[in-house]
C-alpha cells in the first residue's frame, strides 16, 4: 500500500502513475493490470505494457576498457576508478532515432608481471557486462607491477573473446591506454587493428605522456590503422575536489534511490547485488562510507546522476527495471529468488508491490535529475574558475565517444 502523503491526491497520483506506465509500455510487453491504493484508500487501477511481444529497442553501445598495469600505471588506473560515472553520465545523455544506449563495458589489464607471461601478461577482468556496479567494482580491484606491454596483444584477446554486438547500428569501441611504446611483442598492433577496424570496432588509443613521444612510440598509427582516434594524457593529474551545495542532497536521494531496488535471483547473488551497490556508492564517494560524509569524491554526483537515468539498467537483477522492459518477467522468476518479502505474496500482490517500487523510484529520480542539473552548472562555473585542463583519461574518452556516436547518428536525449 503506498502510504506517503504525496499519493493523497488522486491527480497527482494518476499523473506519476501515467508516467510509470509509459515507462513500462515503451519496451512492448503484453498488457498487465495492477491496482495502487494511495493513502485515503481509494484504488486506482493501472495498465503496464502494450499488446506487442517485447523487445529490446535501445541501441547497443560496447566498449572494451584495456588499461595498462605495469609500475608507472597507479595515476591512470586511479583516473580510471575515479572517471567512469562522468563516462556513464556522458552517455546517457544520448539516443539514436529516440532509442535509448544499452551500455555494456569489459575490462582488459595488460603488462603486468603478476599475469602469466605465456598470456603476454594478459587478463580479461570482465567480459562485456550492462553491470555497471561490476565495472566499478573491476576498476577498483586492479593493481599495479612492472612487466611487458604488448598492445597488439591485448586488442586481439579483446576482439576475439568478447560477444561484440551484431547490431548494425552498434557503436563498438575499444580503448588502450599506456605509456610504452606500441609495438611491443610478437603480435602486431597492424593487424589487430586492422582486424578491428574489419569487424566494425574502433580502436582509440590514450598514450600516457607527451605527444611526440606517443607518436614515436606509434601510438597515434594505431589509432590511424583501428580507425579511431589518438589522445595524449597526463595520467598523474588528479581532479580537484569541489565542493557543491548539492552534494548532501543528492547523499541523501541516493539512499531513497537504492530502497526501490529488488533484486532477485539465488539467495547469494541478491546479498551481493546489494552489497555492491553499496560498495560502489562508497568508491565513488572516495572510500568514505556513506554515513556522515563530508565533502563526496567528484564522482559521486556523477554516479548518482547515472543511477536516475535508463542507462542504470539493471533488468537482469533488479525487478523495477525487468517489469519495465517485460511486464510478464516477474512471472518467470522461481519463487525462492525473488526478494525475501515478496515470496509469501500472491501474483498480484507482487505485480501491486513492484509497481508501488517503481512509482517511488520515479519521484526519486526525478529530483536527482532536477538537483544534479544544478550541480552540473555549479560544477562548470567553478571549473571556469579554476581554468581546468581536460587532459586526463575520462576526458578522451568523452572525447572521443561525443564524436564517434555523432558519426553514427547519435543525438542529445529529449529530456
């Protein structure tokens, strides 16, 4: 029963209510009927879903991260860690033709001695995976030891063994950042590009150091050859911490936002889903906690600002965002792993109690918008100020994606 005071208006309740309906009726699943009861127990019955079979209408976007760990790495990595929501943020401000981006992000690791030298010290630490709390949780588990940096290697392992999509309308790119020079080890980058560039993926290339030395080191050909583009970074520059009147707002959101999820699956995997989250709010916060914090890592605004939009899709985990795309779904998952308080309810107990999740989350992540819009402008004028420069590793991939996805007929998102 949704027994907040904002529901006690039957208008405004039939206004969130219609919104959240054409939320789940955008991805195409036959028509479900659930009954909400606002707090004066009046019943208002809702339609979720339309009468076509469903589908998966967002356009794929995949893109493999391949970070260099040898000694000299710890800057990058860190920029890494602490730039992927800008990235996200960055994305899902986009669509193509009104089809929203399906983001799914891997990482590789190379050069690093810790990693078997018969793999030319190569690891897959995710495949491409719509689990962006797992990305975090990827970045923040890397570490740094000197050894070989073979980059021909590495775009091949990702070419090959990730499930790139076979969307013509995909945007498929690889990054490889580091420092040493790119011609390293037996395979070569010419042909691993070359085969890149034949199966429709960009290759992009972020050499950390000056530009002479990148170009020497042919790190700029290899771009040239993957068809993408070639960036030089300082890989050492740490973004300066800023303080905004927003952040205690959006702390607060945050922790609202993540009670509307119900995660479902065995009994484990819900415990982790929910614990990384959590984990991941604490990274991106700059290992805080989130209780009592004072002034959140940049990130943190950025992550919260990606959790309030479609591109934080988590449909394979999380109820809310399964009904939505597939109005049926919940009627596919066993009843031990749905959450522990839906098990003991009816069919249409659950429908109601998810559709109830979903409203609050609607409202939820309507003021994240509203207040991370604020904080966007405060963040620029003060960046203004401060006259910084973009020369670090999530600004070339801002970079390069704005460009790249405007060449295959990406667009702002209407808002």
């Amino acid at each position: 029963m949704l027994r907040t005071a904002n529901f006690a208006k039957p208008l405004f309740l039939l206004a969130l209510c219609f919104a959240i309906v054409q939320g789940f009726a955008k991805h195409n699943q036959a028509q479900e009927t659930v009954t909400l009861t606002n707090g004066k127990g009046e019943e208002l019955k809702v339609k979720i879903g339309d009468d076509d079979a469903a589908k998966d209408d967002r356009v794929p976007v995949d893109v493999a991260i391949l970070l260099d760990t040898s000694n000299s790495m710890d800057g990058l990595i860190n920029q890494a860690r602490n730039q992927l929501w800008q990235i996200v943020q960055r994305l899902s401000v986009t669509e193509k033709d009104g089809r929203k981006p399906a983001l799914r992000v891997s990482v590789f690791e190379y050069g690093n001695t810790n990693l078997p030298a018969t793999e030319n010290y190569i690891r897959q630490v995710l495949p491409l995976s719509d689990d962006l709390d797992k990305v975090s949780e990827a970045l923040f588990g890397l570490t740094t030891r000197g050894g070989d940096e073979y980059c021909g290697a590495v775009i091949g392992e990702a070419i090959a063994r990730l499930d790139w999509s076979s969307d013509d309308d995909a945007y498929k790119s690889i990054f490889i950042a580091g420092n040493e020079a790119f011609t390293q080890g037996q395979i070569s980058y010419l042909s691993t590009c070359a085969d890149a560039r034949e199966k429709g993926i960009l290759v992009n290339t972020i050499h950390c150091g000056d530009h002479s030395t990148g170009v020497k080191g042919k790190w700029a050909d290899g771009a040239e050859k993957g068809g993408g583009q070639s960036f030089n970074i300082n890989q050492d520059r740490q973004q300066v911490t800023i303080k905004c009147p927003q952040d205690k707002i959006l702390l607060e959101l945050n922790t609202k936002l993540n009670k509307t999820y119900l995660w479902f699956g065995d009994k484990t995997a819900r415990h982790l889903y929910c614990e990384n989250q959590l984990a991941q709010d604490t990274n991106a916060a700059g290992g805080r906690g989130m209780g009592g914090m004072g002034t959140p890592a940049p990130a943190f605004g950025s992550r919260v600002a990606s959790k309030a939009t479609t591109i934080y899709d988590n449909r394979s985990r999380d109820l809310v965002d399964a009904m939505k795309a597939d109005a049926k779904s919940i009627e596919e998952v066993e009843e031990e792993k749905l959450p522990d308080a839906m098990q003991t309810m009816s069919k249409e107990e659950r429908k109601k109690f998810v559709a109830e999740k979903a409203a609050e989350r609607a409202k939820v992540q309507a003021e994240i918008k509203k207040v991370a819009k604020e904080r966007e402008a405060y963040l620029a004028a003060e960046r203004k100020k401060l006259g910084e420069k973009k020369d670090t590793f999530g600004d070339a991939i801002c970079l390069a994606i704005d460009k790249q996805l405007a060449e295959k007929g990406f667009g702002k998102a209407k808002r």
